[in-house]
C-alpha cells in the first residue's frame, strides 16, 4: 500500500491546501493529512477548529483521513504510520528552497521516508493561508476571499 502523508497548520484550509489533497488521494492509496501547530505562527482558528473544518472539506475523498499530530518531527510521523512519502506543494521558487532545506534534514532523520512535491497550478501559486486571514476584514472581504478557499471554510468565516 502507498500510504503519504500531507500536513500543515491549515489556518485556514485554502483551495492550495486541497489542490494537494485531491492530487495526493488520486496518487496514492491512503493519504493522511496531519494539522500541526507551527510555533512560530498564531493561529487564528484552534487545532480542533481546523481539524473539523479540514474533515468537512475532505469528506468526499474516501482514501484520506484527517489527524492530529504535535511537538514531534513529522517525518518520524510518517514513519511510525507507516507512511513511505511525505506530500508537499510548492508555490514558487521560494517554496522549493525551503522545502528542500526540509527534504534533505527528513532524509537524514528518516531515510524510508520519501519526500514528493507537487507544484501547484498558476491559479492557486499565490494562495496562502497568511494572505488570506491578511484579506479578512476589508470592505468587500467576502467577495474576494470566497474564491480562495473551500465551501466549509468561507461558511466558518462569515460566522465570525
């Protein structure tokens, strides 16, 4: 079985975020997206927030579940799962120094482990989480927001 496994803070889940899901249950057999806490970032939203909305958004991807992990290097994650790959998207140039900086310590750590990239398509290369809570608040927000994340995350947005 392929199983991978795709994390991030997901705060909030954007439409980048579940580009990668989506690729990432169509290549494997079993993908399990773990929401972490980034201690360098505050969430707006707590883990058990992001964790339900992250559920709702992946509901129709029968081959993916949605897990919790925290204070634990995730490539050592991966391996106790008996996940072979971790899944990253890549945005831009950016993105791939930093992630391969990451890719070369998890080899090292966890050698099993597999890191693949997906590099996202044009539309979705300058959605972030950060961009989009910068986009919250200003006249018109809702309109402009909407097209960057999912269904379930714009209706939790608008609650406020």
């Amino acid at each position: 079985m392929r199983r991978a496994l795709y994390a991030g803070s997901f705060d909030p889940t954007t439409n980048g975020h579940m580009w990668v899901v989506e690729q990432g249950a169509r290549l494997f057999d079993e993908l399990i997206v773990v929401v972490g806490q980034n201690p360098q970032k505050k969430g707006a939203w707590s883990v058990e927030e992001r964790l339900s909305i992250l559920a709702e958004c992946c509901a129709h991807l029968p081959n993916v579940q949605v897990r919790h992990f925290n204070g634990r290097y995730l490539v050592r994650v991966a391996a106790e799962l008996g996940a072979r790959y971790l899944l990253r998207g890549l945005r831009n140039a950016t993105d791939f120094a930093y992630e391969q900086t990451v890719r070369n310590v998890n080899g090292d750590l966890e050698p099993s482990v597999e890191t693949v990239f997906l590099v996202t398509p044009r539309e979705l290369a300058e959605v972030s989480s950060s961009t989009v809570r910068g986009m919250v608040g200003f006249e018109g927000w809702q309109e402009v927001v909407k097209g960057y994340v999912p269904p379930p995350v714009y209706a939790r947005m608008l609650k406020g």
